[in-house]
C-alpha cells in the first residue's frame, strides 16, 4: 500500500472516529433527560403529592412527545440533512429540559415532559442515520452500538446526579444538566460535525432523478418492504414496552422493597452500566456472528433476567438481576436500530428509521402507563415484572424475522 493510500485511509478513519465521538456525546445527552424523570419520581411525587397513576402519567409524557418528534425529525432528516435536524433537536429538548425543572404543578409538569420529548425524539433518527452513513455496511452495527452506548452512560450518569442530589427538592439538579449540556455542546455540534456525505451524495442523485426523497408511503411499504417494516415495529414495540417500564419504575418498585432511595440510585447505575456492556458487546457480534443466534440470545437473556427481578430479595441479587436486564433490554433496542437503518437506502433511511423509533415509542408509552395501572390495583412488584415477560417473547420472535430479511443498503 502506498504511503498516500495509507495518509488517507488514516484521515478516512480519524474522520469517522470524529463524526461517531460527537454523536456518542450528543447520545449520552439525551440518555441523562430520558431517564431523569424515573431518577427524580420518588422525590417528585412527594413534592407536588402526585399518586401513581399520575406518575405513569409524568413518565408517559416525555414518550409521547418522542413520537412525533421521531417522525418528524426522521422526515425531516432526508429533506433538510441530518445535521440540521439534529441541532434543532438539542437546543429544543435543552430548553425544555430547564424548563421541566422550573414546574409548578402536575399539569406544568406533563406539558414540560412532552415538549422535551419532541426535541429528544428529532435526535434520535439522525444520531442513528449519521453514525450508520460514517462507515462501510459491514460495520453498522458496531458504529450505531458505539453511538447508543452513550444513552445508558447518560442514564448512569442521571443516577450519579439523583444519588448526589440527596436533598428532597433537589430533584431540579438533574434537569438543569439535561438542560444545560445541549446548549453548551450544540455550538461545538455546529461547528465540527459534518453532514453525511452518504446522505448528500443520495440526496444529489434523487433530487436529479426523482426531485426528492420518495413519499413516506413508499418508504415504508414499497418495493417489498412492507414486512421487514411491520416486523421492526412489532419487535420495537414491545421491546420499548419492556425498557421504559424498567426506565421508569425500576427505582420506585426497588425503593418498595424495602431499600433506600441512594440504594436504588445504585441499583439504576447497574443497569446503566449493564446497558453499555450489552449495546457493544451486541453490536460488535453482530457484525461477526449469524445475527439470528445473537437474537435469540438476547432476549433469552431479557426474559432470564425479568425472572431473576421477579424472586430477587436483596441488594445483591437485584443488582445482578439489573445488570442482566440492562445487557439485555438496552443491548436489544441498539441492535434494533441498527435493523432499521440497515432495511433502508440512504436517501430514505431518516424516514425508514424515524418511523421505527415513533412506533416504538408507543411501546414506552404503553409499558409506564400499564404498570402504573397494575400497580394501582393492587399487583406487587413481582406481577408486574412477571408481566413483561410474554412481551419479551413477542418481541424476539419479531426480531427474528426481521433479521431474516434485513437487506444491506
């Protein structure tokens, strides 16, 4: 190989290292905001008396905020670029994110919630589309896994908030660092990150042939893509539901048992810590062993660990039970991304991936809303685990078909 060949594919791979290091930072963003309010619930709830159906309420907010803004920032995402669509995002869900933590009331509060959400879910399609487009399709999966492994970091990092923040009305200091950190790194994200070049070349080609991005209709169910489709969104569906019920009431359901509120907070650091090990362990075995075996193991091991909650008694088995199912649950939703960017070419992919994560996040809308329904009638903590358990099932057999069919772009 000549010395200019090798300057470069050295300038080639420092560029992708750049693009997939802004995205990572951006995604441990949005992983401090989207589990700040399952951090701060307890606290919350006490300070404005809210029961725990208006909990399910607060926590499902924030999701239905995210399924519009997924959509629409998806769309978006192949007409405008990615990189523009993503800004937008930040500062939205910074701005809102203070503003979560200057509420006054349960209404105030959902309204906050929902806003946020909107900013957050625009991120998420472009983070996806931009770190898939940084490198060659054989490695997708380990760069999106790369990316996404900043959302548990950033859940982790909104545990060490809430831990350190004893006092009961200091449950604010965590939306003040979900808000702040956009504001602060969206100037860096404007100056450094540059737009797909994936992306402009495709868009280039359809503007000449087709004069822009095909109708979302034909996207999604065009050109034989109407299975590969409904099977991402089955299997996104009901994995969200499983997440954002753990995301959400894992910290009130330990606290339940009897723990404290800062043995909680550790317990959701494992998980968080758990999550990173799974989304780059998955990621990087999917791109090397048959992605149907690295399926089946996944949620074998979701539903493993649901089990081991379910009976868990004590400190130590609920954090290795929490350690698993962070493997599992978040390690499953990266590898679903990466699914959906894969089953879409470039100058559709914003769309194609924007949909999955919308209709997956009904599923995270479903999950808080359904446990805090059952845990209002009465059901204890180990029912509602057990629970998800069937819905674990229908979303490995989901995935499973998918990947079957997931084509390369």
């Amino acid at each position: 190989m000549s010395s200019s060949t090798t300057q470069v594919s050295a300038r080639t791979a420092a560029g992708t290292a750049w693009v997939l290091g802004l995205c990572l930072i951006v995604a441990v963003l949005e992983g401090v905001d989207l589990q700040s309010t399952g951090v701060a619930a307890p606290r919350m709830a006490r300070e404005f008396g809210l029961s725990v159906s208006q909990m399910g309420l607060a926590f499902s907010a924030g999701m239905l905020g995210l399924l519009p803004g997924a959509m629409i920032g998806g769309r978006l995402a192949d007409r405008i670029g990615r990189k523009r669509v993503l800004l937008l995002s930040m500062l939205a869900f910074g701005v809102f994110s203070i503003f979560t933590a200057q509420v006054w009331s349960f209404a105030t509060l959902l309204v906050a919630r929902v806003l946020t959400g909107i900013g957050l879910g625009g991120a998420m399609p472009n983070l996806i589309a931009l770190s898939a487009e940084a490198v060659p399709p054989r490695l997708r999966n380990t760069a999106v896994s790369i990316m996404y492994c900043g959302m548990p970091l950033g859940g982790a990092l909104a545990a060490l908030i809430g831990v350190l923040s004893a006092g009961d009305a200091e449950w604010r200091h965590i939306f003040y660092a979900g808000g702040v950190g956009p504001l602060v790194v969206a100037p860096l994200i404007l100056a450094c990150l540059p737009e797909s070049a994936a992306y402009e070349a495709a868009a280039n080609r359809a503007q000449s042939t087709q004069g822009g991005p095909p109708p979302t209709w034909r996207v999604l169910f065009g050109e034989g893509r109407a299975a590969v489709t409904a099977q991402i969104w089955i299997s996104f569906f009901c994995t969200l539901i499983v997440l954002y019920f753990l995301l959400n009431w894992l910290p009130s359901l330990i606290v339940s048992r009897g723990l404290t509120r800062s043995q909680a907070g550790l317990t959701q650091i494992f998980f968080n810590v758990g999550s990173v090990i799974g989304v780059l362990g998955i990621g990087l075995l999917m791109d090397r062993v048959k992605p149907e075996r690295v399926v089946a193991a996944v949620y074998a091991g979701i539903a493993i660990s649901l089990f081991m909650l379910a009976g868990a008694g004590n400190l130590f088995w609920i954090s290795a039970s929490v350690l698993l199912a962070g493997m599992g649950v978040v390690g499953a939703q990266s590898m679903l991304y990466a699914f959906s960017a894969a089953s879409y070419a470039t100058v559709m992919r914003g769309t194609g991936v924007g949909a999955a994560v919308a209709v997956g996040r009904v599923g995270s809308i479903v999950g808080p809303l359904a446990a805090g329904q059952l845990l209002a009638g009465g059901a204890s903590a180990t029912t509602v685990i057990g629970a998800s358990v069937p819905v674990t099932v229908v979303a490995a057999l989901a995935a499973l078909l998918a990947v079957r069919r997931a084509r390369v772009s």
